[in-house]
C-alpha cells in the first residue's frame, strides 16, 4: 500500500492537508516545497556547512573502521 501511495498519491485524502491541496492546485509549488524539505529532513540541510557531532543522529561506524580498533589488538 506504501509503495502504491508513493507511486500514485491520493490528495484527495492526504494527511497533511496542504500538501494534498497544493499537489492538486500548484503542482510547481508542490514540488518546490517537496524538494525543500528533503533537502533538510533527508540530505542534512542545505547550508554545505559541515554538521557538528551534536546536530542530530550520526552514522555508526563500520566495523572495519581502524579508527575504531581497541590497541593493541
């Protein structure tokens, strides 16, 4: 069902109301708001400048990552 929504959205019964109206009456600011907010949810922001550590959720390190190994092992 998520896969299908995703294909093929159903404005007329959004959750986010203003999105379903702006996707059946200004597709361009649709899409414009769309790609916005990915950028800052999904990409880390739009600014280029480097996140601190505390900025929200880091990736964990790889297993094989040497700057994770205990020394002398």
């Amino acid at each position: 069902t998520i896969k299908c929504l995703l294909i093929h959205p159903n404005p007329e019964s959004a959750l986010n109301e203003e999105a379903g109206r702006l996707l059946l009456e200004d597709y361009k600011e649709y899409a414009s708001r769309a790609h916005l907010l990915t950028e800052i949810h999904a990409m880390g922001g739009t600014s280029g400048a480097p996140q601190e550590p505390a900025d929200g959720p880091q990736p964990k390190k790889h297993a094989g990552d040497p700057n994770k190994r205990v020394a002398g092992a």
